[in-house]
C-alpha cells in the first residue's frame, strides 16, 4: 500500500521531465490501491499533430498502461471542464495531462488577436477556462491538474512566446488558487507549495 496522500485536487507543476506526470500516475496507482471500488482515468489533451507527437504519445500510451495498469484513458484537447464533469465521480480519480497543451490548443494558431494583443484570453477562451475551475471545485472526486512552469528561464525574444509564457502563468495561478494542493517538481521530487485541508 503506497502512502502517498491523495488530495481532493492537486496541481503538479515543473519543467519538461522534472516527474510531473509520473507523480501523476503515482498519485493514480495509490488511488487504485486503495480499493477495489476506485478508478483512474487520464484526461489527456495532446493532438498528434505530426510523426514525432504521434510517436510521444504512443510511448505515453505504453508506458503508462505498463506503471498504471486499470487506469482509462480519454483524449479531450479542448472541452476539459466538460470531461472532467463527466467522469469525475466519489470513487474516480480524474488525471489530466497537461494543461500547458491544452491551452495552446485554445491558442493555436499563435497569430490570434487574443494573443497578440497580449490579452489573457479572447472571450469564448475564457469562459472556457472560468468553467474549467469551476469543475475542478464541483468534482465529486479527486483531481489532479499536470502543468509546466516555463516562468522561470530567459524572457523569450519572441512576441507570441512572451504573450503565451504571460498567459500561461496568469491560468497557473488561476488553477493555484482553487486546488486544495499544489506540487513543483524538479529532478523527479516534490515541493509542497500548497496543501489547505
């Protein structure tokens, strides 16, 4: 019996292969051991928009069944608050990798005036996006939130990159402060930076 605690949501930030979505999966495997009751299922949000993402994903896909055995996996690039309404249940762990795809997914393509004028979201966006924490607090079950903190490196000399790091950390925050915990990970270990009860 794993003696990772689970969070009614938790909020796992870091840089590319810190372990963020391993935590993931751990925090998945230690709900399924729990009891036999539990599920698990992976909300994913990455399109394969070409050979090597579709390889990444097939590594992800494998991978995973392998150290999460019993854990579903449903692909929503763009409706989360919806998925996560519809297979959030008092016995059902919702996992969803990650939050940076998806909202470049909201995003895309980069030229669009929302982005360009360096606006937080263009309306529809953010409506999506207030509907989305407001799934995260109605969740019958727990939930945890995969993201990447690029805030912390060079300022990028890109506009459209400027505008998106902006953006991205305006929806960290916003994801932040309605999750009961929250977890940066670096080098594959965690730092609590939040844990209300």
């Amino acid at each position: 019996m794993s003696t990772l605690s689970i969070a009614k949501s938790e909020f796992i930030l870091g840089g590319q292969r810190s372990g963020k979505s391993r935590r993931a999966e751990m925090l998945a495997r230690a709900w399924l051991d729990q009891s036999d009751a539990h599920r698990a299922v992976l909300i994913a949000t990455a399109q394969p928009w070409d050979d090597e993402m579709r390889l990444r994903i097939s590594r992800h896909r494998t991978d995973r069944a392998l150290r999460v055995p019993g854990m579903a996996t449903v692909e929503e690039p763009l409706a989360l608050a919806e998925a996560i309404t519809e297979h959030s249940q008092p016995n059902t762990l919702v996992v969803v990798d990650c939050l940076t795809l998806w909202l470049t997914n909201l995003l895309m393509p980069a030229e669009s005036e929302s982005l360009m004028n360096n606006e937080p979201l263009a309306l529809a966006e953010y409506a999506r996006t207030a509907s989305f924490l407001i799934a995260i607090e109605d969740s019958p079950g727990p939930v945890v939130l995969v993201g990447n903190e690029i805030g912390l490196g060079v300022i990028p000399m890109g506009r459209e990159v400027r505008a998106f790091v902006d953006v991205l950390g305006r929806l960290n925050q916003d994801v932040a402060s309605v999750c009961q915990r929250v977890t940066l990970m670096a080098a594959g270990l965690p730092l609590n930076l939040k844990d209300s009860p």
